[in-house]
C-alpha cells in the first residue's frame, strides 16, 4: 500500500469536485508551493481592495464572496500541509533498513555475547 503523493491526491480532490462542475484538464496539477502562492496574491487583492475602496459594505461583500470562492482550494492546500507534516514525522522516525539490520545483528552479538559471559 503506498500512500499518494500531493500531486497525486490534488488531482483526486480535483476529480471529485469536477463530477459537479464538469470535466478536468488532466495535465493542469495543483503543488503544495503553487496553490500557496495563488491564495496568498488573493489575500493580498483582498486587502488591496479593503485599503482603496470607501465602500465597505461593497469590500465586505468582496472578502466573503472571496472566501467562500477560494474555500475548496484551502482544504486542498490544509490537506496537503498535513501530509507534509506527517510524511517529515514518518521519515524521521523510520529507520533505514541499513540500520535497522545492523541493529538487529548488534542486538544479537550482545545477546550472544550475555549467553557466553553466563557459562
């Protein structure tokens, strides 16, 4: 079993919310940095907005509808900064089969070694 890799899950989040909205390009694929940088520049036409336009009421429109609109793609991006976290907590707590065998044969010398002691 192997788990998916960002691109890999994007693309099956993708489908899944293309089943209302119609067919998907195939080759277009979210990575975690990209859709980042996407919703971060919206945020900042967000705030653009809010500092130029005296309307409020208009801007505070704006900001929800913005929100509501990028939504999908921030539980996209939260979800892909998890997996991130978890995969770097995985591999840093998996030992390298390398060392896992020589931990495995030191374990044994010394327990061979006790039994030696012992007699």
């Amino acid at each position: 079993m192997s788990e998916l890799t960002d691109e890999e899950s994007v693309a099956t989040e993708k489908e899944k919310d293309a089943g209302e909205e119609g067919a998907t390009d195939e080759t277009e694929k979210l990575t975690l940095e990209g859709l980042a940088e996407i919703l971060h520049a919206l945020k900042q036409v967000a705030e653009r907005i809010f500092e130029t336009d005296l309307d409020m009421v208009q801007v505070i429109k704006f900001k929800r509808n913005l929100e509501i609109a990028t939504e999908p793609y921030q539980r996209i991006l939260d979800k892909m900064n998890q997996r991130k976290k978890h995969l770097s907590i995985t591999m840093f707590f998996k030992v390298h089969p390398l060392l896992a065998n020589l931990h495995a044969r030191t374990h044994h010398d010394l327990d061979c070694y006790s039994l030696n002691q012992m007699n």
